[in-house]
C-alpha cells in the first residue's frame, strides 16, 4: 500500500506514518513543517520517520492545490490518505485567525478535490476534533449530538472541515471518515499542550497555570490507542452506504486536570507551583466521549490509561531534553 500521510511531521501524524511503515506500507508524508512550535522537534520525527525503509517525505502547504496534484501523481498508486494536517490550538486563534482558515478550511478543500480526482478513489480519513462540541452540557458527548456552537475558531473550522466531507459526500460520493480526537498525548507530543508544558515548568521551578481554578475534566486519550483508531478507520472504510462518517477517538474515562497534574507530579519525583486563574477564552469545562461506535465499527477499544502514560510520556521528555 501507497498511504499519503498529511501533518506527517505532527505529533499525531510521526505517530500514524511510524505505525504504517512498521506494517510494511510505503508513506508519502506532507507537511509544511511551520514554526506554530519548536521546528526542532518536528525535524526530528522526521529525521527518526527518514531512517524506516519506505518513507517519502514533501515540504509542501496542504491548501496548495497544484503542489498537491503533483505530490499525488509522483507517488503512484496511492492506496490511502489520512489527512492530519492543520493548524491545531484553541488559543493561537484568537491570535492568528487567518492560519485556521487557511489550513482548516482551504487545505481541507484541497485535499479533497485531489482525492476525488483520484481513479481509483483510495479510502480517505481526516481528523477532527472533540472542540467541535463547544459548550455541550450533555455527557458523554455523541456523535449524534448537535455541534452548532463552537466557542473557539478552532472548533469553527474543525466543524467546517465535517461539513465539507459531507458535502463531497453528496456531490462527488466521495467517501471518508472523520475521527474526533480528545486530548491526545504521549511521547514526541507538541509542546503547547498542557502535558508538555506542564512537565517543562515543573522540572524549571515555574508555576504552571491552572484554568477555571482547577475545576476542569478531561478525555485524555493516548497516542498509541489513537493510532489503533485511526488505521482501524483506514482499514475498513466509509462505503456507499455511509459515505461519510463520524467517530469519537477518546478514552472514555474523563480525569480531573488536578489529578493529572499529580500524576506528572509522581512522575517527575517534583512538586508542581500552581498558578489558580479564570477560564480561558474559547476553553470548555469538560470533555468525555460516548465511545460505542467507534467500538462497534472500528473495534477502538482504549487500553491505556493517564497512570501508564504520563511515566511513558515523562520517560521520552527526559531522553529528549537529555535530563538525567
């Protein structure tokens, strides 16, 4: 198998195009590799994704339609495509706007214009994710609730991006899954998210802040369960019948951010400073996923939960940033 591996140089996507490649598949990764973070960390995935036999690798931006069109055609048969790619963060929107819609919005269209112009049209998977629920009140969050308030550009755009699939879905009958990712974290992680920086403020002495006065849940998800979701969803595709469908990736087991935090506390061997603030701008107080579908069609079954993956997460910090 060809598989086209969008955000290839993304948290998400080193993960996804490592799974596929220690299967036997050949990779065609793409990513922009922008400095939204550390650049130093997105070349190393890559640098490590460089060594497996079989990884093809383009600098290009996903919302360049003919750099597309030409990245495809090089690659021969392309047997698949997991579209990772995007600007992600909740509160760079409020900075940056014009990066959401760009990347969200536009390379979203992109990457579908150029799958449905593929003969054959290999299975498609895109990410979303579970911002899309906004203030939902009703737990767990389903897919068949109704998504019409997104509080951050982010959800807006991620939304979008489900909407524009079922659109291509009744226009073109072009088939594809959308996966709605909760909280995902784990080794090679992005350093915006909470984990991350978390576990650099503790290890510097910095108080590390803590919204809505700590009184915050969350469906973190490991990566590894994840990457399961995501090629058991590229594996039995979206058909005729369902040309579009939508899934929760979570763990189903919602954690207090207080009792995170102490599991990176444990992990580290460190005290974490607690810097209590208001709820931020664009920010939800909970998340959990209604996970019976994914279960059911996809057999997503979550193994691993914050008490196993936070040491491993810690593990791969220390290595990294060489900390003894």
């Amino acid at each position: 198998m060809t598989v086209v591996v969008t955000g290839a140089a993304g948290f998400v996507g080193f993960h996804v195009a490592s799974a596929l490649l220690a299967r036997g598949e050949h990779v065609v990764g793409i990513d922009n590799v922008n400095d939204y973070y550390d650049v130093r960390l997105k070349e190393a995935r890559l640098a490590r994704l460089a060594e497996a036999k079989g990884f093809t690798f383009h600098r290009a931006d996903i919302a360049d339609p003919d750099r597309l069109s030409a990245i495809f055609a090089s690659s021969g048969q392309v047997t698949g495509v997991i579209h990772l790619a995007a600007q992600a963060g909740v509160r760079y929107s409020l900075i940056n706007p014009y990066a959401y819609i760009h990347a969200n919005v536009l390379g979203q269209v992109a990457i579908f214009e150029t799958v449905r112009g593929l003969n054959p049209i290999p299975p498609l998977v895109y990410a979303s994710s579970s911002s899309v629920y906004g203030g939902n009140d009703k737990f767990p969050f389903s897919v068949a609730d109704r998504v019409d308030h997104p509080v951050s550009l982010y959800a807006a755009t991620k939304r979008g991006g489900e909407l524009l699939a079922e659109s291509y879905a009744a226009m073109y009958c072009l088939p594809s899954t959308g996966l709605r990712f909760f909280t995902l974290y784990g080794p090679w992680g992005r350093p915006d998210m909470a984990y991350y920086s978390f576990t650099a403020a503790i290890l510097a002495g910095e108080a590390i802040p803590v919204f809505n006065e700590g009184k915050l849940e969350r469906d973190f998800t490991y990566i590894d369960d994840a990457v399961q979701g995501i090629l058991a969803a590229l594996d039995q595709p979206a058909d005729p019948t369902h040309r579009h469908r939508l899934y929760n990736l979570g763990n189903n087991k919602p954690e207090p951010v207080l009792r995170f935090i102490k599991v990176i506390e444990q992990a580290l061997g460190c005290k974490a400073m607690l810097h209590f603030k208001p709820m931020q701008p664009g920010d939800v107080k909970a998340t959990a996923a209604d996970i019976e579908d994914s279960r059911r069609d996809l057999g997503f079954e979550p193994k691993i939960g914050i008490d196993e993956g936070i040491p491993r997460f810690v593990k791969w910090y220390k290595a990294y940033h060489g900390i003894g």
